[in-house]
C-alpha cells in the first residue's frame, strides 16, 4: 500500500509517485500517477500553453502523464480527507499483484453465477420436457378418447 511520506519543511518540485487501481467488474486498469509540489512557479514553467495561474503551495497532479487537477498546500497530500490513497501502491509491481488477486476473485464469483445460471438452464429444459411430454399424452389420451366413441 502507498503511504505518504513528506519531509516536515516544503521542498519545491518535491514529486510523489505512486500507482492506483481502478475496477469494476470487467475490467482493471492501473494509473500511474505524479504529484509535483511548486512553492511559488509561473504556469508557463510547467503547462504547454501560455497562461494560467502560478502555482504557490500548490500541488499538481498526474494521471498518466496527464495534468488533472490541483491540491493547496504541503501537507495536503498527508492529511487529504478524500481517501484518494485507497488502492493506491508504492510500485506498479505491488499494483499489479492486487489487481490480479481482485479479478481472481471476480472471476470465481462470475464462474459460480455461471454455474447457477447452467443449473438453471437445465431446470427449465426439464420443465420444458416435462411439459412436452404431458402435451404428448394429453394429444395420445384424446385420440384415444375420440376413437372409443367419446366426442
């Protein structure tokens, strides 16, 4: 698991790494994400484009190479209350082993919904031979009764 360690004093281009997983039921993925603490930066100095606002006691964050927001101040990332840090790891080795282990554990779930779904299948296509067969001698015992003189 990926736990936050900063020095105590803010430490400009100070940089984060970690990586997270993101699942569902079909599928995994892990993000490898950055972030870059700037004490007092232009905007120019880190964004492409010209303009924006400078970056003082700022955090920027990265998915994936990609800039995708901010946090304000130092110590954010530590105390941060939006639990961002769950499924979070050090190493995209250790991310990748807990991806495995989650989707094994999917997959099995899935297969034993598969399994009761082929029980399933077969009840209903013994209701549904069950019931032909009733029809069949339904349609045996009414010729029959139409033969002995009934109507």
């Amino acid at each position: 698991m990926f736990e936050v360690k900063l020095p105590k004093q803010p430490i400009d281009r100070y940089q984060l790494d970690w990586y997270q997983l993101s699942l569902s039921e079909s599928w995994c993925y892990i993000k490898e994400k950055h972030a870059i603490y700037y004490v007092n930066t232009p905007y120019e100095e880190i964004g492409k484009s010209r303009g924006g606002v400078p970056l003082v006691d700022d955090w920027m964050i990265y998915e994936d190479g990609h800039a995708v927001g901010r946090w304000t101040g130092w110590a954010t990332p530590s105390e941060n209350p939006y639990k961002c840090w769950e499924n979070c790891f050090d190493t995209k080795r250790e991310a990748t082993e807990e991806a495995i282990t989650r989707l094994s554990k999917i997959i099995k779930h899935q297969q034993g919904q598969v399994a009761s779904l082929k029980r399933l299948v077969k009840q209903v296509q013994w209701s549904r031979e069950e019931l032909l067969n009733s029809i069949n001698l339904y349609e045996i015992e009414q010729e029959s009764f139409t033969h002995k003189g009934g109507k």
